[in-house]
C-alpha cells in the first residue's frame, strides 16, 4: 500500500513539475510573440510615416511649382484630407496590435487552462490506479490468488496430461 501510494506522490510530482514547465514555456513564447509583434508595429509605422513625410513634401513642391501658397484655400483642404486619414490609418494600426495582443492573451490561458487540466487529470488517474491496486492487493489477501484461490473455476480438458 505504502510503495503504490508513494510511486502516485512521485508521479504526480514530476507530472506538476513538467507541467510548470510548460506553462513558463508558454508564457516565454507568448512574451516573445508580443514583442516581435510590437516590433512589426513600429516598423510599418515608421514607414508610413516617411510616406506620408514624403507625400507632404511633394504637395508642396508642386504647389510651389505652380506659383500657389502652399497651406491655404485648397492645398491646405487636400493636405489637412491626406493628415486626416494618415491619423486614422495610425489609429486602426494601434487598434489592430491592441486586438492582437488580446487575442494571444487568450490563447495563452486557454493553453494554460488545458495543461493545468491534463495535469490535474493525469494525476488524478494515478491516484485512481494506485487505489484500485491496494483494493486488489486487498482482496488477494483477503480471498487468495491464482486460480485455485476459491475452488477450480475451471479444468483443462486437453493437454499435456
């Protein structure tokens, strides 16, 4: 009883010990998607940012070639329209690494959720295998072992003898 009960402790020892591994496993790679993600973020900022410097720079060389004041009457509408929607393509890029960021969050707990829970399973199963093997060690003590324990349950017909 006592070795079928300590292999359960043992087992679910190294299964709890493995599992916390995983968990930091995962944790670890979720972190490192996260910044990799931040860093695609920055990236794609930083490029519509030179376009949109760009843009600006070229309305107002072509303003200045044609002899306009660059920023007033309708220069000054077509680039407050380019500014307008250069924010909202910003504002839907930090919305979108905002989302995607709590999507990986729930990933993650639902891939914790489950390990935690095949653990608990796992181990749980042991404890059920160690307690029906004390139940049968019990009842082979109690009522004997083999086949001759109660009287023959059966004779052999043919064989050997």
């Amino acid at each position: 009883m006592f070795f079928g009960l300590f292999g359960s402790l043992i087992n679910a020892a190294f299964t709890m010990s493995a599992a916390r591994q995983q968990i930091q496993m995962m944790k670890a790679n979720a972190a490192w998607q996260k910044y990799e993600s931040e860093l695609n973020h920055h990236y794609e900022k930083q490029k519509r940012l030179t376009e949109q410097r760009k843009l600006l720079s070229e309305q107002r060389a072509r303003g200045a070639a044609a002899g306009i004041v660059v920023g007033t009457g309708s220069s000054l509408i077509a680039m407050n329209a380019d500014m307008e929607e250069f924010e909202t393509d910003l504002w839907y890029m930090e919305k979108g690494l905002w989302v995607e960021g709590k999507t990986r969050d729930a990933e993650l707990a639902g891939e914790i959720a489950a390990t935690t829970y095949n653990a608990g399973s796992s181990i749980l199963g042991g404890f059920m295998q160690g307690a029906n093997q004390a139940s049968r060690m019990q009842q082979a003590s109690t009522f004997g072992s083999g086949i001759y324990a109660s009287g023959p349950m059966s004779t052999p017909t043919s064989g050997i003898f």
